[in-house]
C-alpha cells in the first residue's frame, strides 16, 4: 500500500502520472516562426521518502516536453527510467534512503562502492553531440529520446571518461562548439577528487584534467571564458564517517572559505590554481569572461548556506540569506583573493540564465527568477517563491519584471533568440509557472525586449516543480 499522507505534508512533490497533452490549450498567440522543444526535468517521487525530513533534490526525476511547432504546443511527461526507478517498480516500494547516502539504502540495492547508480537524473536536460540526456551530479547521466522521451539508459562515454558523476551544468562554447563538463567526487563518495573534460562537438574527448579539491564540496555549476574553466566550491562539506552514521550527504561549514578552481583551457593540471573568498553559497552561474590578466564571474552568490535541508554543523538555525546578482574577480597576478561587487542588490533566486551564444562572450542581459514584492501575489505564495521572471539589463541596472498574476509560483525562465542571427535578447523566454488557485500549469512566453507576453499555454493540471528547462531547436535535435 503506497501512503503519500505524511510525505505530502512535508512538501514532497508527486504528481505520480505519465502523460500526453496533445493541442494544448493556449491563450494568445505563438508565432509561426517558433519551432522547437522545451524539455524540463521535474522532482517527483515514485514512492515516499523514506525520511520526512528528506530533500526535494532526492526526488525521483522526471522529464517533460512542450513541443512548439506551426503555432500550436503538445505536451508529455515521462518519468526517467533509472536503475532507481527500475528497481522501486519492481519492489513496489521505496528502496533509497537519504540524499546521496547509500549506507542507508535497502540491503537489496546498497552499493556503496557504485553511489552513482542510484542517481535520480532530476536536474537538467542536457544536450550533448546530438543527443538528449537527464542529468544529475550524483551519477553519470542518461539518455533520453528526443521525441517520445523513453529512457534509452545510462551513458558512460566511454572509458576516456573517468568519473562515478557527471555535472548538471557543462558549459558550451558558442564560437568552437565546444562542451566542457566535470565531476567531483570523481572517486567515489567524500572524494575530493575531480575530473574535468572537454568534448568536440562530435561528442569526442580531447582534453581532460583532474584536482584534488581543497575540500569535497557541493561542486553545482561552473563559469567558462575564453581561457579559463572555473569551478566554484564552499561551505557544503561532507564526511564518509556521516554517510556510515546514517545521515545527510552534505553539511554546511560556515568557517569555510568558498574557492575557485581556476583550470586555463590551455593549460595541464599542474597549471590548475585555487583563489578563496569569504563564506559563500555559489548555485549558478551567469557568464564570464577573461580580461588580460583578470577573470570576471557574474552570477548570483549569497553570504551563507541556501540549502535548508542542509543543517549547520554547529547547530546554527537556517537564516535562509538571500542571492544577489554579483561580480567576483579574480586577479592571476595576485597569488589569492577574490573582489567582490554587487551589481544587483534585489534578492533573487539562483536561477539565472542568459542568451547562450552569448556564453564566454560580451553581453547584456541575465533572466532571473525571483519574488518581487511590488507585485501582489495573492497571499498564496511563500516568501522565496519566485512571483516574476525578471531581465537584468547589465547596460542600465535596471530589472524589468514579468508578472503573470496572483498565486503563480514560476520557474527559471528559457531564452530563445528569434533566430540564430537575432542580436542578443531578441527573441523570446519561455517560462513555466504553477497556478496555485485552479491547480494547473501555464507555460508562458515572453518577447524578451518588451517583457510582455504573447501566449500562455495552459496544461489541465499542475505538474510537479521543475528544476531546469532546455530549448532544443530542429538543428540541434531530431524534433518531429
Ligand atoms: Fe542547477
């Protein structure tokens, strides 16, 4: 008997149903001219999580698609087939234990020597060399078709690839198609190693490098220039001895610096230096760039741990510190250090994107998710609960707000430019949002220049939180 009744006042998300939408009903207009996918990947339990107190981020992942074609929208959602999902079906119950720790795991599934298979593939929907794949840093990722979003299984690229994890977040160089991708805890659980790599745009290794990491650390996101990869890490620390006790993955450290792996794309490993800062949660980036002798990061940062479920190891209550839209520099002439400078001072969320061929690049714009308290929101949100998508105009210093109405919780906008060779922010965001009141998710789409909204699609029910989302276009993937 599957009970949901205790997991569902802890907030766990299971909406628990495969679906197909075809014809969506939608309000406004979509251009001809849009063609395309929208693939998001959601949390959503299977069955309850063995702990109440557990994290969103264990939930079991899931994969949908808003297929954008003649101006019309079709939708369907599927759940990832992990060996996790696999496995839960056929036991018909829940088998994993907390979030990244398999000594709590069921005896008929614990494999603490292979942490990566229990991997939920719930964050991003990556494409790589042509090909679709749900991703998550726990494990190595899988992939997915395109079309019908059937789970096709685990990819290991091969044995040039030498890591249990592969990051939710590689980074694509729009002037060389290159991927640049890592993974920490490359060795297996508490490790600090990692491994980072570099793919053509065929798929292929062609470089790789591999550090030990001042410390293990939650290694989310990375910033790529020109010249330089970097990888921030901080106060997220862990400890085999905890995984053995039985409990979370990951603690947080507030007497730990945050630090940058700073890795030349040029260069080897023994090339690869560490630049510190202050105590820092680093989630995403936003773009950056190298400047003669400095490297520029811009993207958000908050002053302690944004990770609720993550406690502080010394008892700490969680004050839940807000993110800021920020410029860290780091000086390659200095021997440590990172300047700090706050571009943005209105809270936001970590979600932030950009016009991606703009990536390493000079740019204007960044897209955010955030609450914005000009707007009313109805009482029905909470008070991080992004009511707006927002673009950041880095020219100005000036934020422009999308609001779609009272009690819509939105999640990270998508940009989409109008065509390939549209200036940048032309073109469009396309950004879900769960309609609170009538139980539904509405999917909107925004010309990003004016922030106003020319269609919003509605689907007749409300599915479960997205992660990330990922526009594919016909030349990227084989769309029908
Ligand atoms: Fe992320």
């Amino acid at each position: 008997m599957v009970d949901f009744s205790q997991a569902r006042l802890s907030g766990a998300p299971a909406a628990r149903f495969e679906v197909d939408v075809h014809d969506c009903e939608i309000t406004g207009s979509i251009p001809k001219s849009l063609d395309g996918a929208l693939y998001r990947m959601h949390l959503d339990w299977l069955y309850p999580p063995a702990n109440l107190d557990e994290t969103i981020l264990a939930a079991d992942g899931y994969i949908s698609s808003f297929r954008v074609k003649d101006g019309r929208a079709h939708y369907k959602g599927r759940y990832v087939q992990t060996e996790r999902y696999l496995r839960q079906m056929e036991a018909g119950r829940q088998l994993y234990g907390y979030y990244r720790n398999p000594y709590t795991d069921d005896p008929s599934v614990r494999d603490v020597a292979h942490p990566g298979a229990r991997t939920t593939a719930n964050t991003t929907p990556v494409i790589l060399a042509g090909k679709l794949y749900a991703t998550k840093e726990d494990g190595l990722p899988y992939e997915i078709d395109p079309v019908t979003l059937a789970t096709k299984g685990q990819q290991s690229f091969g044995a040039q690839w030498d890591s249990e994890t592969f990051t939710a977040h590689p980074k694509v160089d729009p002037l060389t198609g290159q991927t640049f991708a890592y993974g920490y805890e490359a060795q297996g659980l508490c490790s600090r190693d990692v491994f980072v790599c570099c793919f053509d745009r065929d798929g292929r290794i062609t470089r790789k490098w591999r550090f030990q990491a001042p410390h293990t650390s939650m290694l989310h996101d990375m910033w790529l220039t020109q010249e330089h990869l970097v990888i921030p890490g901080g106060g997220t620390i862990t400890d085999l001895e905890w995984l053995k006790a039985g409990k979370m993955h990951w603690g947080w450290d507030s007497t730990r610096p945050s630090w940058h792996a700073v890795i030349p794309r040029n260069g080897g490993d023994e090339d690869i230096r560490f630049f510190f800062g202050p105590e820092r949660s680093i989630v995403h980036t936003a773009n950056a760039r190298t400047e003669r002798n400095k490297i520029v990061l811009e993207g958000p940062a908050a002053n302690g741990n944004t990770w609720p479920w993550f406690k502080d190891i010394r008892g700490a209550p969680y004050s839940a510190p807000a993110n800021t839209f920020r410029r860290l520099t780091l000086d390659l002439d200095s021997k440590d250090g990172v300047a700090e400078e706050v571009l943005f001072d209105t809270p936001i969320t970590s979600f932030t994107r950009i016009d991606e061929r703009c990536l390493t690049l000079p740019y204007r714009y960044a897209y955010v998710q955030y609450a914005d308290a000009r707007f009313d929101s109805g009482g029905r949100l909470g008070r991080t609960d992004g009511n707006c998508v927002g673009r950041l105009d880095l020219h100005t210093s000036t934020l422009t707000a999308f609001f779609p109405g009272p009690a819509r919780a939105l999640h990270e906008p998508v940009f989409i430019p109008a065509s390939p060779t549209s200036p940048e922010g032309e073109g469009y965001l396309l950004a879900a949002g769960d309609n609170l009141e009538q139980a539904t998710t509405e999917l909107y789409l925004i010309e990003a220049l004016s922030m106003r909204e020319l269609a919003r699609i509605t689907l007749p029910f409300r599915s479960t939180p997205q992660v990330h989302g990922t526009w594919a276009s016909p030349d990227t993937l084989p769309l029908r």
